[in-house]
C-alpha cells in the first residue's frame, strides 16, 4: 500500500519530497529561495517516485537553473497540480496558451526558435506533436523538447529533475546494443551480443551511475532486447487501463524472457537514458500498450532527467552508434546527434527529447544533417561489376570472374551506410578502391594484349542486343575526317550497360565505349609500305584525372607480319582536354599489300573504350 509522505521526511540530494497539498506553496518557496530551497517533489501516494528521488539522491549533487528555451505551452494546463506550471515556467522565456497549436502553419509563422511543450503523456498525441516534430528535420532552428508524464506526479517529477545538476564523478558513458558490434573508443564502455553471453547485463546496468546511457535492440513500445536480457517497461506501480491490450504479463502469463534477467528501466541509474529502439517512445494516441507498461514512461518515472526516445520505427546502425559516441565524450546533444545521422535515411526526425538539453554555447554544435551519397566512382563501379558478373558476356570460367567478384564484395560493404558513414572514411574508401581498380584494369589490359579477341570485347554487341535506341543523336566528325554520328543504345536489363558508339559511312563503327569511360579517337596515315612504320596518335580525354591503361592491336591475319610499340602503356588521364599517346606498327618486308585496320583500347574504372581505324599496306617503292 502506498502511503503519505510525511512533510518531515529527509530531503533527497536536491529534491524534497512534499505532499500534493503543499506542493504549490513549496514551489514559489523554491523559486523564490533557489539557492537554498530543494526542489520539491509531490510524491505522495506514489512509492516509485520516492524510491526514484531516493536513486536520484546519488545522480545529482546540486540544484541549478537550466537555460530557458525560447517558448514554452502547456497542455491542458487546466487539469494539472497546482504548481506544476509554476515550476515549468522559467524553462522558457516566453509562453503561449495552447489553442495556439492548432493552427500548425500560423503557429510555426508566428513563433520561432526552440519549443518546450509541457504536459501529462495522453496529451502527447498525433495532434499536435507531429508538425511540431516535423519542423525539426534536418535543422535545429526549431528545436522541440517535452516534459511530460505518466500523470501530472510523474509530470512534476520530470520538471523537478529539470533544475539538478550530476554529482561529479558521474561520466560513466555506456552503450549496450543487441544490433551491432561497434568500435571501443576510449571513454565509452561498450557492450555488445558476445558481452551478453558471457556478462551479467543487469548487474552492469544497474550496479553503474551512468552519465549517459544507450540501450539498442528489437523490440516493441515495453521493452528492449539485449540478447537474454530485457530493458522492462513495466512499472508495477502504476495502474492498468482497462481495455488497453498489453504484453503477455499483463495476462498473467511468463515473460517472454527470463525473469531473472529483466532491467526495471526506471531503477536505471542514469541522468540520460537513450532508447534507440524502433517505436520506443510512441506519441499517446499511437502506442501498442497500456502506459503500465511503456518504456518512456517508465524511464520518466525513474531518476533521469534526460529521456531520449524514438516516436516510430528508424535505421539506427553503425553511423548512429559511432556518432553518438562521439557525441558522449563530446558533450553533443544526443537528439540533435541521431536525428541528423538519421536525416539521409528517412524524411523524418526519429528521436524525441524529453528534458531540458543543455544551453546553447555549453557545447558543441549540432552536426550537419547526413547524405548518404557515396562517392559516384564507387557507385559507377558498382554497376561495371554488376553487368560484368550478371550478364552472361563473361563465361563461368572466365580468368577475370574471381577478382571481379571480390570487388563486387568489396563494393558491396563500401556502399553501406554502416561502412561508408562509420568504419572508414571516404578518403579510405576512395584510396582502396583506387587501389583495386587499378590492379584490375592492368589485368583487363594484359588479357586483351594476350587475347584481342577476350570476351570482355564483345560488350558491344552482347549489351546492344539488349538494348534500344536512344533517339538523341549527335554529329560529330570521324577520325578520317568525314561526318559521322554519336548515339547510345539504352539497357534494357538493370545488368546491361548503355553503350554509345560512332558510326561512319565510310570507316563503319569507329569508336565503342560506356557512358563514363573514356573517349578515344585514333588518328594515322591512310597507308603505310611494306617493311614500314605506321605511326597512330591516340587522342585520348578520360572520364575523370588518373591512370588510363592503353594498347593497340591488329587484326589476326595480320599478327604475324606486324609488332605493336609499346604493346600496353599507362598514362594519367585528364578529363580537361585529349592527351595524345603514340603507337608504332612495324610491318615484316613481306606484309601482303591489302586494307587492313588497328584497334586501339583504352581501360579505365573496368571500362573497356575502342578506336578502329582503317589503313593500307602498299607495296615498298
């Protein structure tokens, strides 16, 4: 049974608990007297909020004033405890009633700057919190913060909390995650799935005075996995509502875990609690379970006064983890930290503050909303492998299917938010892959040298036969010097790549390449003698600045009679202007006077571009 906390009762560090009655008249003695009043707490009737003032006591060390937010409203100020409002009202500088929130548009027009909205949780709905919510994506400029509660006890409790300040010695940072096997920096203790095997989870949560605290995993709106253990949203306490569905202990039946291993969340020790759950802290009107059993409002009901929750479902992964951790030993505000990681994944903020964040210029600003853009050439070449893997031009036992492959893995992972916004940075990231592509495109080359006739050169014909005609097309003048047209053929199929090719009436199709490789002409004399040297300028103008590997070949009847200088030669690419490359095609004295034609290649990226140019070999005079 819970009874009356008597007036005499000790104070609890900067709280004193106080009866319901003297609770408004205790409030102007607080404010009136700050310094050397304890903030008072209306715990009477509610032994869990005693208790929590009680755990509180070992949180806090001192009362202070936090830093007004710019406008304060109060939902149904009307029914709440006298005094609550009073207590709430130097958290903001100024405030509005709350029909003003009904007119979202013209409220958002009228106000600016930060938000603080103050009510019990069945205020806390769909209407009006979501536009409030909304206007935050992507900037801080509105940001919003609640106060609020299971009913206006739990209420006065949260806005009490607002004015303590943390015990020094208490900086533990932790973070238990069922999702993700993070980094360990310094300064932050990590727990991960191999930890919950061989840990007592419980014991580490409850036995530590956490400065903040992150909890990650599956879950509903009543708790959060961590592996056997289980944050619980239960709070014994309060009430059940009837006709609300709840979990299965609501029913008397078992938790789906073992008992022995719950995590009462309002006995956690800690002065910010994060709960990076999908749906962990869903507006009133939204909620799958009874508020008996609802972890954000049995996180308010316990010492912290932070209480960071997500309203709906989100993708918190590695990016989130790693920047919320730098967040910690930084002294960034956690919200404002997710949310704009968050900001390149979905239109929408997904975490909600509940307590006062600290004041603007104590510390660090709010990151930049994140992109997921990874850098184009990772994604262009992405798309060469997928074409070369999926498509069929490369047989099963093709030399280069391995190392293609392995890329592609590579790729895979470096395209991820979790790698490509955590484990390495986007300098790293272009480096490898520069690395490997490079390695690469010398090994397409040497194959093509080896074998002109190399299945990768038939792209060509393999991808324009699944392909369609774009209609754009360009004129453009021949190497020969005579008109011709530029058009692309479209992939049909997501693995078949657009080819765009040069076709003229006289020389037949000049030149082939993809969109982003790099453009090749070829340029020599119409003829040369037998026992000669034709000399073939290449001008070359690559798809981006770095090395282009390039070699020329002759047809197969002509190979015995003919030797390429140099076979293959690399060369740094500019996308600026053409650079000119030189090849030498010495004839045997005995070379068959007739038409011929070279082929000059060039790789770049896993893209193969071709020039063929006709010439003659005539009779030496």
């Amino acid at each position: 049974m819970n009874l009356p906390i008597p007036e005499q009762q000790h104070e609890h560090g900067p709280f004193r608990p106080v009866t319901r009655e003297r609770f408004a008249a205790a409030v102007k003695e607080f404010l009136g007297d700050p310094g050397r009043t304890p903030v008072p707490v209306p715990v009477e009737g509610r032994a869990d909020l005693a208790r929590s003032a009680e755990l509180a006591a070992g949180l806090y060390a001192d009362r202070c004033f936090p830093a007004p937010l710019d406008l304060g409203v109060v939902l149904g100020a009307d029914e709440l405890l006298d005094g609550i409002a009073e207590l709430c009202r130097p958290l903001a500088l100024r405030w509005c009633g709350e029909q003003e929130l009904a007119d979202a548009a013209g409220f958002a027009a009228r106000h600016t700057g930060s938000l603080l909205v103050v009510g019990c949780y069945d205020r806390i709905t769909l209407a009006p919190v979501r536009d409030l919510l909304l206007a935050t994506y992507r900037g801080t400029e509105r940001a919003l913060t609640l106060l609020s509660g299971r009913d206006d006890v739990s209420l006065a409790w949260n806005a009490a909390k607002q004015y303590a300040s943390p015990a020094p010695g208490v900086d533990a940072l932790g973070l238990f995650t069922d999702t993700d096997r993070p980094p360990h920096p310094n300064g932050v203790r990590v727990y991960d799935d191999r930890d919950f095997e061989r840990t007592d989870i419980q014991a580490e949560i409850l036995g530590t005075r956490w400065r903040r605290v992150v909890f990650q995993g599956h879950g509903k709106d009543d708790s959060v996995n961590l592996g056997e253990f289980t944050v619980c949203g239960l709070n014994p306490a309060a009430p059940a509502a009837p006709g609300l569905l709840g979990p299965r202990c609501a029913y008397g039946l078992p938790c789906y875990k073992p008992e022995d291993k719950l995590v009462p969340l309002n006995r956690v020790e800690a002065v910010e609690v994060v709960l990076s759950a999908c749906n962990s802290g869903p507006l009133a009107d939204l909620a799958l379970y009874d508020p008996k059993y609802q972890l954000l409002l049995n996180a308010l009901d316990g010492p912290a006064r932070t209480v960071v929750s997500a309203v709906s479902v989100h993708d918190s992964d590695r990016p989130e983890n790693v920047a919320w951790m730098h967040a910690a030993t930084t002294g960034a505000d956690s919200v404002d930290t997710l949310n704009a990681s968050l900001a390149g994944s979905h239109p929408y903020p997904a975490f909600m503050r509940f307590g006062m964040p600290d004041a603007p210029g104590r510390t660090p600003a709010a990151p930049a909303p994140s992109d997921h853009r990874p850098d184009p050439l990772l994604l262009t070449t992405g798309h060469r492998l997928t074409a070369l893997l999926a498509s069929e031009l490369l047989p099963h036992n093709h030399a280069l299917r391995p190392r293609l492959a392995k890329l592609a893995r590579k790729t895979d992972l470096w395209v991820a938010r979790p790698t490509h916004l955590a484990d390495q940075s986007p300098e790293e990231i272009r480096s490898s892959l520069a690395g490997d592509l490079q390695s690469l495109d010398h090994a397409i080359a040497e194959q093509i040298t080896a074998n002109p006739e190399n299945e990768i050169m038939n792209y060509p014909a393999h991808f324009g036969d699944r392909s369609s005609l774009d209609p754009h097309v360009r004129e453009v003048t021949c190497h020969c010097g005579r008109p011709a047209q530029e058009f692309t053929r479209r992939g049909l199929l997501p693995h078949v790549l657009d080819t765009v090719c040069v076709v003229c009436m006289r020389c037949g199709d000049v030149t082939f390449r993809v969109p982003g490789a790099p453009s090749l002409w070829a340029y020599a004399a119409d003829e040369a003698e037998q026992g000669g040297v034709l000399e073939v300028r290449a001008a070359l103008t690559a798809a981006r600045p770095g090395p282009v590997r390039l070699g020329l070949f002759v047809p197969t009847y002509l190979r015995e009679d003919a030797t390429v200088e140099p076979a293959t030669v690399k060369v740094r690419g500019s996308a600026d202007g053409p650079r000119d490359v030189t090849f030498r095609v010495r004839f045997a004295p005995g070379t068959a006077p007739q038409a011929y034609y070279f082929t000059v290649f060039a790789v770049q990226d896993l893209a193969v571009s071709t020039a063929r140019r006709h010439f003659g070999v005539v009779p030496r005079t």
